[in-house]
C-alpha cells in the first residue's frame, strides 16, 4: 500500500462550501464499496457509479492532498477513513432529540447513526403522556428536567423534531449548557450565537421545490 | 393598489437554481406576515426578519418583474400568492406514502402539507402488521396493492420513506403507472428517467455536514 503520510490533510487551507456539501455523498458511495469489498476504484469507475464527471472527482479529492495514485486508483478504505475524519465521524457524538413524536422517533430509531458514532443520550418531549415511553432503548424525560440532564451529561448535538413555536425556547435552554451543534427540523430560523452551528431540514421547503420542478416539466 | 400587471412572470426567463431555491423561504416569511396580518414590507424591514441584505432581497424578487414599488414596498398577500404560483403551490398535489414507519407517519400527519394543497392519497407498506392501519385518516395498504391502486388514481408524488433495499423497485412501479415526481428519504441516489424529477432528504448527510461544521469550530 502506498505511503499517504506525506498527504494528510492540511486544516489551514480553505476547502470550498461546495466541496464540503459533497463530501457526505462520496463518503456513502465508499462505504457501500467497503460493504462490497471493494479495495481500490478508479476515479473513472467511481465517476460512473456516482454520475458525476472523473474530473469532478478528481478535483475534488484533490483538495485534500489527492489521495489517488496513476494507474492505482484510490484506496477504498484509506479515502473512506480520510473522508470520514474530514466531516469529524471518527469521534463518538452524544446528542438528544426533543420532540418524541413520529419525526423524532424515526430519528432516534435509524441505525445508521449509531452506527457512525452518533449515540443517543436523551429524548424529551413536554406531553406527560409520554414520560417514561421507550425511544429506541431511551426513557422519554420531560422538557423541564433538561437543564439538570445537560448538567450531568455531556450532549453535542440536539436535535429538535417539536413545533416550530417552542424550538427556539428549546434552543435558547440547551445553548445556555453549552450545546454548539443544533439539528433543526422545526419550521423556523434560529436566532443563534455565532460560535453554535445549526442545520436545517426544512421539509416543507423541499417539498416546494419538488413541485417547482415538477410544475417545470409540464411547461 | 398598485396594477402588478405588466410585472407578471416570464415564464420563459431562466431564473438561476440559486434563487429558485430561496423561494420557498421568502413563501413561509410571507405566510408568516400574512399570519401576522402585515399588509405590506419593505425591503429593508424583509431584510432584517429574515437575516438577508435588502439588495439579495431586491435582485431576487427583480427576478420575477419586480413585485415592489419605491415608497411603498411589497405587497404581501400579492407577494405571496405570485411566489406560490411559481412554486406551482396553487393547483392540487395527491401524494402517497411508500413505507408506513415513523418518518412516513410524520409525514402523514404535518399539517402545514395539506393547507398548501398537498394531499395524502395513500400509504403503502410491505408489512402485513400494517395492513388497514389508520395513518393520518388513511389506511395503509400493501406494496402489492399498488399498480392496481395508480391505474385507479391520479398520483403527482410518490414519498420514498421506506428502506433503501426496496426504493429503487419502489421508484421504478411508480414511474412505470406514470407518476413524475419523487420525494426520496431512502439514504440513496435513484435511477430515473430524464422526465422524472426527484428531491432527495439525505437525513445522514445533513448530519454529516453538522458534525463537520461543529468539527471546524473547535479547530
């Protein structure tokens, strides 16, 4: 196997937004390599798989020293790890979901994140009727025992899956315990400090987006 | 009022993705006003609600013929319902489910979908524990039920929410009774044809760039 010592990432070069939008896509389409045992990928075959232009790839990767070698290809599990350290998987994430309905039960029950470090820690909701519930091996809490959680445990994610007119409260409580990375599937833009990091899934708004796109095909 | 009239759309501009994407974002600001009962803003007070430049604001929307006029500002309701119509939220989607778990529940049940018009026609599932089950006053019907179910009703999106195992089958009996729109929650990238467009809800992804982004603050 070839020595990538010399081309580790340098965190002091700034890497495009665009290039880092991508990043999440090629890191599943390595994993699923890895799944097939797949040890090396050319980035013209990987460009086929992944429908998007070899060059496209290469540049890509390139922003990170290039990891390929002529006539080899890159290694599948080398570029998986490298990625993976890029987007920060190679650590443990602890993160809670508050709002224990449908969206945030689905959350908690996918198995993917667990499986990429990402661990479940709490579950809370504000109805009594769901106190003590089971979310995938969590007891549901209820929303006023959060400080105190967040004052014993370390979280840094909260997911917040509740109606849009208590996120920002919600926010506003895990950000005064030092939460900086806020997972935001309510209807509404968070006011944030700076040095917290939020990421939106607007569902509505890409519904909207669908229909724009589908209303375009019949013009 | 002022005639907006000769400021309608030119349906045969090319308006950029970049904006295209912004729109369903200034659709809720403006349903928030209306809500609010504002009759009309400007661009500046725009600007500062939603944490864009007033001139973003006025380029955007210039787009369109330009909505606003000097000393008054936009209309809201006008605003609202012309940015609606070019998201094509003015006519009717019947939508069905594919895959009756919690994210396909969530689903089913916001209600914001069916006040934009978005109807649930139907949700399908493989798993016979499911058969009859009520899901947002609908009841589930099985995967194989379903050909026979779009040769008897009109479909325009079909919702992915099931395992990645069976999407692209899933995907293919859609397309094949016709169905042109496909709203893809299963963690990976379709095989469709070019008069089939499909919004992808990469959930892991967006975890990803969290984690990333979370990642670049403590460096």
């Amino acid at each position: 196997m070839p020595d990538f010592n010399e081309n580790t990432v340098d965190d002091g070069k700034a890497i495009s937004r665009a290039v880092i939008k991508r990043l999440p896509r090629y890191y599943r389409y390595l994993g699923d390599l890895l799944n097939e045992n797949v040890d090396r990928i050319s980035s013209s075959e990987l460009s086929a798989r992944m429908h998007v232009t070899a060059s496209q790839i290469r540049q890509d990767l390139n922003n990170f020293g290039g990891f390929g070698q002529q006539g080899y290809g890159y290694n599948v599990e080398y570029l998986h790890t490298e990625i993976g350290k890029i987007l920060c998987l190679n650590r443990e994430h602890r993160m809670i979901i508050l709002g224990a309905g449908n969206l945030g039960q689905a959350i908690a029950n996918y198995q993917g994140f667990k499986r990429r470090g990402f661990i479940l820690a709490g579950v809370f909701d504000v109805r009594p009727s769901q106190k003590g519930k089971d979310v995938a091996g969590v007891p549901v809490r209820m929303m006023d025992e959060l400080p105190d959680f967040l004052s014993q445990n370390p979280v840094d994610i909260a997911i917040l899956t509740m109606p849009e007119e208590h996120a920002q409260h919600a926010a506003d409580t895990v950000i005064a315990s030092g939460v900086k990375a806020i997972w935001n599937f309510a209807h509404l833009d968070l006011v944030v400090p700076r040095d917290v990091v939020v990421e939106n899934v607007h569902l509505s708004e890409s519904l909207m987006t669908l229909s724009y796109n589908l209303g375009k095909l019949g013009r």
